[in-house]
C-alpha cells in the first residue's frame, strides 16, 4: 500500500492523484533548474544538467542513501524526459515565466509537499529508522535544490536568512509521516492529509513572509586556522 | 564482449588499444584536475584529491547509481595510481604544460570519446533502460569534470557559453552506443566507429569555436523568493 | 574483532574509548559544520544541514563507496542526534566558543585521528584493495570537511596552501593501518598507537605551523578552452 505512493503501484485513484503531483513536480523543479541556469548565463547544457538534478538529486541521494539501486529516477523515464521538456520551455519562453510566477510557487509548494511524505515513506519501507527516516525525507524533497544551488555557485537558498520557509514544512510533513508510520495510522488518508498540511504551510510562509530562525550575528565560527 | 569495453576483460587487441585509451584518459583527467588546483593556489592535497576526482568522480557516480559497488575506481588500483602520478609531474613540471596544451586538448578528447561509450555500455550491461543509459554515459564523461570545477569554486567549464562542445558530442556518442545496443549492432566495430566520430566532433569543435546553443539573455530565473 | 573498531560491537573497554571518540568526533565536526553556517550568516536549516553533513559525509561517502548500505549515519541514531544538539549549542552560545577553539581543535584532532583509522579498517573489512583503502579511510576523516566547505561557498579548508596539515596525518594514519592489516599486526592496540600518531602529528602541526607542499606558482593550468 505505501508503495503506491511511491509510485511503484499506481492502482488507485488516489495513487493516479499522487503520481501526477509527482510529476508535476518534476516539472516544476526541472524548471526552476533550468531558470537559474539562464539567470548565471549557462548554455543548454548547463540548463540541462541543473533542470535534471534539480528534479531527481534529492530522490536519487535518498535511494542510494537506503539502497534502492538503480534509482527511481533510473527506472522511470518521465524522471529524465519531462526536465528537458520543462528545458526546452524554459529556454523559448524565459522571460514569460516572470508573469507566472505565482503559480510555479503553487505547484513547486505542492512538490515539495509531496516529495517529503513519499521520501520518508520510501525510507520507511526499506527498513530505515524513524529518525534518519525524518531525514530522508526532508532530503528528498530540499536535497535537487541544494544540489542546483552549488552547481549554480549560489548559496543554498534553503540556507539563506532571508527566504522563507521551505525545509522546515517538509521537516514537519516528514516527521508527520514518520510519526503515522510508528503508531499503524499511515495510510492514504494521513499521507494525503499531512501533504496537504504541508503544501498550505509553505503558502502561508510566502503570504506572511514567515522564516527559519537565525543565530544572532556573531564572529564566532572563525576557521579554525585562522 | 561489451564487458571488454568496461575493462573487466581484457583479451584482444582492441581491447588492449581500448585499456590504454581508457588510462590514457585518467591520467590526463587527472592532470587537468591537478592543473586546476595549481592554478587555484592549492597545495599538494588540493592537487591530489581534484586530480583523482576528475579522473574517477564521473565513473563512481554512474558506478553508484548502476550498482556497479565497489566502483571501478576501487577496484583497479591505476586509476588512484595514475592520477597520483599526473599531479607528481604537474607538481613539478606545471610551467611546461602550456607549452603541450594542444596535445593535451587531444588526449583528453580521446579520454572523452571512450568514457561515454563505455560509460553507456556499462550501463546498459548492468540492465538501465535505454534512455537513462544515455544520460549515465554522458555523467561518466563529464561528471568528473563539473566535480572538478565545484571543489574548485568555478563555473562548471561544459555549463560556461564561451567553451567549445565538450558534453555534446559526449551525448551523441553515449546515444549512438545506446542505439546500437538497441539494434543489437553494437560491438567492438561500433564502439571504435562511436568514439572515432565523438573524437573528431571534439577536434573540429575546438578548431572551429563550436559551441553550444544557449538562451537569451533576460531576467527569468530570479530566485522565488525575491 | 576490527568490527569492534568501526562501532558495530562495544563490548571490550577499548571499544568503549573508541566510542567514545567516534562519538566526540561527530559532536566536534557538526560543531564546526554549525560554525561556519554562523559566520557565512545561514540560518538553522543551513545550520542543521551543514553540521549533520560535516559529521556525518565523510563516512556516508566511504560507506556508499564499499556497499554498506545503508551507511552507519543513519543506522546509528547518535549520528544525527549529536549534530543536532552541537547544533542547537552553537546557535545559543557562539560568541563563547572563541573562548574554548582550542579545546575544540583538540576535540577535533582526536576525531580526525580515529576517522582515519576506522574509515580504512571499515573499508579493508568491506574486501577493498590496500591502495582504494587507504583513500577511503582518509575520505572518511576529511570528506566532511570538504562538503560542509563547499556547500558553504569556500575554498575547502585542506586545498589551502596557508592551513596547517590535516588530510596529510589522515593519510598517515590511514596508510599505517593499512600497513599493519596487511602485515597481519592490526589490532586494538595498532589502532590505539596509529591514532595517537596521528593526534599528536596534528597537534604539532597547529603548533609549529606545518603545511604540506605546494607547487610553485605559475600561470599553468588555464582552462582549456580560454
């Protein structure tokens, strides 16, 4: 049953609704890939690469991470074909994409919702513990932007005090899961409901600005060669 | 047969002109990491790890995605030992490489052209679908490169507008060898065919200033949250 | 009997004092993760991300690399529960820890000292060959570093020709027990007195200033297509 939802199964109608958040989310993070590699001034190539590992790094460090090999972003092909579509859009039509900002927000909200419970979930099947399991997750769904943001040289937008909160709603939908998992309630309706938790959190944290808290400044954390 | 490709069998003469192609290619891997280093202003350590990293880092990823655990890298000491030697002479003789760029240009090419039909076929000896295939074929002849370049703080060189054709003919080549495998012509006459084409895509790339296509310039991409 | 050395049996006292330093170990690197998310102005989830990364990276790397899948780090709570408490103390108390860097370069050199140690043990008990063994007990002790240093935009602190030698006692150290598994004389007391080389050699070294060689400068090393 939880392998519905990781899109080994599609058999259900709820598991069609999931894969295909799934997919739209691989679009979603392929084009945000691909929109900062125009941004930094790359060539297709450089759009490419970041569009696939945008969408697929995070899943794939987690696979490799429990050792689900090949990966899924090996075994399923939609994980490689739909980033160079979302490429292929992106290099025609870059400068519409500013005037639909606002929905591109909506739907990576909804990937990043989706990609944490199936993380962990995923996690949780292959016999992981709660707790790394937690982890998993939250790398399956921040991980591909990570990855994106080192190869663009920028600094980790997840990272960065002034962004808003993004790592921390996929921490809570994959503790959530975690959480479902442990006490026998996961289930196609806590996974959709956690998603949906997640996914209006994100919003909110655009809506209000709402971000991570930050250390107060300081010098400390010189090198320690300094 | 394909396995003599992948260096796990050595037996004819091609496979010999193969093996040595193959550590050709590290070693001149290697030395582009170490040279990188040099000019960075690393030390001995710097120069070492970019050097074994450009020269494996590409094969170990497609390695680790494939399942191929331990990778080759590991397995077969001259691909530690060769870069190891790549940055003792880069260490000592580094003002002399300018002199001999072109005839390192070459070889790297060659490197090249063999790490994508080999990395193509490994792949698909190891059951990765077709499509995938490609893509690992072409991570094992650029990975190495883009690791090099981000351990390095710089823009990956195949990302970069101003650089000739690298990843490209290392695409065709990796989708010719997928597409003879599919065909069931693939086999040692179609491997040197592939690499012989991909080789010379790179020189006339180099020749004549090849590059890339890549978008228009224009303000799309900005990070979500600004 | 070495499986003692690499955590998955305690039972001997030696094992205990090995615990116990893996343990400082990874309480000290996440703390330097957490540091150096503080001075480049990150919030908590670059703090979180950074400190489990620094703790933990270098051995996920070696044990994806040698098949122990999945890795220690998220079979072992303690892995990531220590980041995060170093975490979470870092964020409260930065300004103090000016006050104790060198205790906690101490702290450090004692977790260096037994990475490299374990991390080549590990990999030798995993079937790896002396030469990919040696590179994996020193990935395990400095690949952290690395990744906490380039996920944080810096020039990674061991490429650094002004630091003193730190991946060279790992390389020591790792070298020396690869040297005595070979030899047959590996045991307890073999890995006790190779850490306390190791420690002692990198205390020197912070003392005294040593720094590993580098090449002279030069303007080799230019890309190849500039």
């Amino acid at each position: 049953m939880p392998f519905a939802l990781v899109g080994i199964e599609v058999t259900s109608s709820g598991s069609v609704l999931e894969r295909s958040l799934d997919l739209i989310g691989v679009v979603v993070f392929g084009a945000s890939g691909a929109l900062l590699a125009v941004r930094k001034g790359f060539d297709i190539v450089g759009m490419l690469v970041l569009a696939v590992l945008t969408a697929t790094g995070g899943g794939v460090i987690r696979d490799l991470l429990i050792g689900a090999v090949p990966p899924a972003a090996l075994t399923d092909p939609w994980y490689l074909l739909l980033p160079v579509v979302a490429t292929a859009a992106v290099f025609f039509l870059h400068p519409w994409f500013d005037h639909i900002r606002r929905p591109v927000l909506v739907f990576d909200a909804a990937g990043l919702a989706l990609y944490c419970v199936i993380g962990a979930v995923k996690a949780l099947s292959f016999g992981i513990r709660p707790i790394a399991a937690i982890g998993l997750g939250v790398t399956a769904a921040v991980g591909g932007g990570i990855i994106r943001d080192v190869l663009a040289r920028e600094v980790p937008t997840v990272f960065r005090q002034d962004t808003t909160l993004y790592a921390v709603p996929a921490f809570l939908g994959s503790a959530a899961t975690v959480g479902a998992w442990q006490t026998h309630t996961y289930g196609p309706p806590a996974a959709v409901v956690t998603a949906i938790v997640v996914f209006v959190i994100r919003l909110l944290s655009l809506r209000y600005g709402w971000r991570a808290p930050s250390p107060r400044p300081g010098r400390a954390g010189r090198s320690a060669d300094e």
